[in-house]
C-alpha cells in the first residue's frame, strides 16, 4: 500500500541523511523518497552521509532537484570541491543560502 499523504507534508523537513533511512522503512517509502530525494527548498547535507558526498553525488542531487533548492547546507562536508558547489549552485538559479 502507500504511504499515508501526510508523510509528504513531513519530507521537506528532513534532512538528506533522514530521507535515506526512512526510504530503508518499507517499499513503498523507499519508491517514494527514490522519486523524489530532493522534495523541499532546502537539502542539509550532515553526518553521517556527508562523508560520502562528492562533487558526483552532488550533481546526482542537482539533477534531481530540478531547480527547487533554495537553501543549501553542506556542514563538513570535505569532499565537496568549489568547482562542485559552483555546479550545483548553477543547476539551482533559485537558491539564495549556501
């Protein structure tokens, strides 16, 4: 069955790393996160996944975010190059806080 509709008032609010374990729940959360990692205005890249984000997965996130972050937070995040971060921002023309 599918989620109940009030878990996607919920998604915007989480951060990456939460998205990623809530998509471990059950099937149906896992296709639900799958299709839509990037659901809000703002992507918060913390421990622990922000030892494995790189400037590949963060053009993976600027694909599908299609243009909706507005508020980027990479907190520690060292494998994230300028040249990494210049992509994104560049794939997110609304976003107005790195």
């Amino acid at each position: 069955s599918s989620p109940h509709e009030g878990i996607f008032f919920v998604l915007p609010y989480l951060h990456l790393f939460e998205l990623l374990s809530m998509a471990r729940v059950c099937k149906s959360l896992r296709d639900c996160v799958k299709e839509d990692i990037v659901p809000g205005q703002k992507l918060v890249v913390d421990a622990p996944i922000r030892y494995r984000l790189s400037d590949d997965r963060l053009a993976e996130l600027a694909a599908k975010s299609e243009g909706r972050v507005q508020v980027l937070a990479l907190i520690n995040c060292y494998n994230v190059t300028d040249e990494g971060l210049l992509t994104f921002v560049s794939s997110n023309p609304q976003i107005t806080e790195v």
